[in-house]
C-alpha cells in the first residue's frame, strides 16, 4: 500500500504528464491523491516544495536508467547514447523535463552538479584516457550538457506545436557538432591529446606521488592540453 506521500507524488508527475504545470493545483492534487489539502502542505510545505519534489523523483529515475546503459568498452559511445537517453527522457517527459532544466532552482536537480555532472564527467575522463578528448573534461562536460538541453528544449517546443517530424535531425546534428569539437580522431592526435589522457589517468596512480607533485604534474599536463 502506498504512502500518502508516494500518492501525491504519484498524482502530480501524472497532472503534470497529462495537462502540463499549469494542471497542477492544489485541489487537482488533492482529489487525485485523495488526500486533504492539508496533508499537502505538511508533507512538501507548499506547491514549490511539491515540484521540487517530484523534479527530484523524475530526475534520480532517469539517472538510475543512464547509469544501467554505462557498461559500453568504448566510452564515445557510451557518451553519444548518453545523449540520446537524455533527449529521449525529454521528449517522453516533456513538463517533468522543463520542470528540471526549464526553470532550475538552488539546490534543484541540476546535469551541472551533484550526481548528473559526475556520470557525464566520469565518461569524459573515460574518454580523455583513450586519448579521444581534444579539451579539458571541465570543459567539454558544460559543452555537451548545453547544447543536449538546448536540443532536448527546442525539441519539446516542436513536439508541441506539431513540427517534431520536421526537426527529427535536428538532435543527432546538433550532437555530431559538438563532438566533432571536443572528440579527437579514433587514435590519439599529438601531444595534446596524450597531456588530455595522462591527466585523466592520474587518479589511478596518485600513491605514487605526493600532494605537491600532483598539482605540478597536473598542471603540466594542462599547459600541454593547451
């Protein structure tokens, strides 16, 4: 039997699936609950707490799901069908979705931080130690999560006046172009690369090393990267 929490939790994700944000009120979520108001409000403390809340499920759910298809040999394709995933989970949850990454919040789920920001950046260092990543996984790992919102938004926007069919390229183009500019070739391309794949290596052998040595060898390998 679910929890009076889990009911309501479960009733707005479907209000919100069914009739968008604005589909949420507090009499809508009460009487598909079968709660009273009250309980609401003691439960998530108002309707932002609420959203917050129900943002927080969606987002552990999808990167529950990301974390299950990361088991490729090559980290470039664990990384394209990352994005994939992610463009996916927007179009199949389009008002969750731009609850997320729409109208983000302190503290809020976030692909910038906490758990989303360390699955994209532990396939980017993945990647830097084949020696595949042509810039700093500080860098790339912004990169990539801008341009896999702007895209997964631009195409919630034409799935909802029609033209999704229109713009079916749209993504995996948008996605080539970026990893055009961040992936080098299938071997490792000069120096560069090889600074960008010893740096992702070096937490694997940082015993052999002293604090001081790190950060110099560490910041070595960037001015290389550079």
């Amino acid at each position: 039997m679910t929890t009076p929490r889990q009911r309501i939790l479960d009733a707005t994700e479907a209000l919100l699936s069914s009739g968008g944000r604005e589909a949420v009120s507090t009499r809508a979520v009460s009487a598909a609950a079968g709660v009273q108001a009250q309980t609401i409000y003691r439960q998530f403390g108002d309707m932002a707490g609420l959203l917050d809340a129900v943002a927080y499920e969606a987002w552990t759910r999808y990167l529950t799901l990301k974390q299950a298809e990361e088991h490729r040999a090559d980290a470039v394709e664990d990384l394209i069908a990352g994005w994939n995933l992610h463009v996916q989970f927007a179009l199949d949850n389009p008002a969750l979705y731009k609850l997320i990454n729409g109208d983000p919040r302190p503290g809020q789920p976030s692909a910038v931080s906490g758990k989303g920001h360390e699955l994209l950046s532990g396939i980017l260092h993945r990647v830097a130690a084949a020696g595949r990543l042509r810039v700093p996984v500080e860098s790339a790992a912004p990169m990539v999560y801008a341009a896999s919102v702007g895209a997964a938004l631009a195409l919630i926007a034409a799935q909802g006046d029609g033209t999704l069919d229109t713009h079916a390229g749209l993504s995996a183009d948008l996605r080539d172009a970026v990893l055009a500019t961040v992936l080098t070739g299938p071997a490792p391309e000069g120096a560069q690369a090889r600074a960008l794949a010893l740096k992702a290596a070096l937490p694997g052998v940082a015993d052999r090393f002293s604090a001081a040595e790190q950060v110099l060898l560490g910041e070595w390998l960037d001015r290389i990267a550079r």
